[in-house]
C-alpha cells in the first residue's frame, strides 16, 4: 500500500486537517508531504501534483485524488471497515448532507475567522454574516447529537468524516473564543480531546514555517 497524502501548512490549511483526519479514521498507514503554503514556490509546488493548484491531494498507487471529500469518499470505499461514515442509510445521508453544506457554505466564518491553531483571542466583533454561519452550525451540530449521537461523544456517535469536517470550525470557535450553546461547547471539547486532532494540533504548535 503506498498512500502520500499532500498538505499544506498545519496550523493553517483547515482542508488539509479534514483529509488528514479522514486518514487517520480510515487507519491506513500513509507517508505526509507538507507544502509550506503563501510562498513564491508554493503554487508552483503544489501543480507538481495537483491539478488545482490546491491541497489537499491522495496520492494513491493509480493516481492522485484531490479535495478533501473526494479523498474522504475515496478511503470510505477503500476502507468499508473503518466506517468512516456512520452506520444507517439515513444517518449516512445526513453525514454526506453536513459534510456538502460545510465544503460548499460557511463562506462569512471561513473568511472572518480563518483556522489559526495557534490563535487564541477573541474577535473585537464577529460580523453578522458570520455570526449566523456559527448560529447554523450550533443548530446542525445540536441536531446530529440529539438524532444520532447515543452511542458516543461525536456527532454521529462515533468519530465520522462528520467530525473531520467540523473539526476545523470546532477549532475556530475555539481560537476566536467564541461564547457557544451548551452543547456545541461540549462538542468543541471533544474535538480537542480526539486524539488524531490533538496530534494535528501539536504539530501546528511545533510548526515554525512563518
Ligand atoms: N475544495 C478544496 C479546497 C482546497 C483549498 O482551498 N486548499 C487551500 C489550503 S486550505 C489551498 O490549497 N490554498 C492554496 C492556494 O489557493 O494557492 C478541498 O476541499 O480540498
């Protein structure tokens, strides 16, 4: 098995952290190769194996899959006993359903409050636009864990591509020290204590690419 999966910067590229997670659910063992991102080379590195200039990017041994749902996908068929989405049709659909409206929406948080690990101070004010992606985002997290979140601390229960899609918005809220409803603010300390993100997290820490 020979998976390389392309990164960018780990304290900021917040697509790169969602396929990583996905790896990590997935358990398959794979080789990482980090593109410092905002340098003079960068896009230039980054077309050597990626035909959108963006990471991203699975390396597999027939060719490259790009974007991060297109990688979590890939490793959910290549990997069916790792269940990286959650058991039941339905549940499945609602995972996918999440999982398309965060990588296609959430445009006001994503550039109000981009993904800093190693930010940690509150905004002066969050815009408006912004404050109701995080309002959407509180009632969607509210809605999986009361739907399907018996059986564990996660948003379908068990960790899915679910969590390693919001993963990076748990993440904002937290370095933005965002005030949240009771149960988003438990669903951002499980994130914090799910292990495959605390080792993202401490290399982000570690990183000093500028
Ligand atoms: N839709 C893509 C988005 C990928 C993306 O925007 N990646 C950023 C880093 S987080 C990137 O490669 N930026 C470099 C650039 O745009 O030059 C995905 O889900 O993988």
């Amino acid at each position: 098995m020979s998976l390389t999966l392309i990164i960018g910067n780990k304290n900021y590229s917040s697509w790169s952290l969602r396929a990583a997670l996905a790896m990590e659910l997935a358990e398959a063992p794979y080789s990482e190769l980090l593109i410092p991102l905002d340098r003079p080379d960068s896009r230039a590195r980054i077309l050597e194996h990626s035909p959108t200039g963006k990471v991203p990017l699975l390396q597999t041994e027939e060719g490259p899959v790009w974007d991060s749902l297109a990688i979590g996908e890939y490793l959910a068929e290549r990997f069916p006993e790792a269940y990286l989405w959650p058991r039941g049709e339905y549940a499945r659909a609602v995972a996918r359903s999440v999982c398309a409206e965060m990588h296609s929406g959430f445009a006001a948080l994503r550039t109000h409050l981009p993904m800093d690990l190693k930010h940690d101070q509150a905004l002066t004010a969050i815009p408006a636009d912004a404050q109701a992606d995080i309002q959407r985002i509180c009632e969607l997290w509210a809605d999986c864990r009361a739907q399907f979140g018996q059986d564990g601390p996660y948003l379908f229960g068990h960790a899915s591509l679910a969590d390693a899609f919001f993963a990076p918005v748990a993440a904002r809220l937290r370095s933005y020290r965002v005030e949240l409803p009771e149960v988003a603010a438990a669903y951002v300390a499980t994130v914090y204590q799910w292990p495959a993100f605390q080792r993202w997290y401490q290399a982000a820490q570690e990183e000093r690419l500028g």
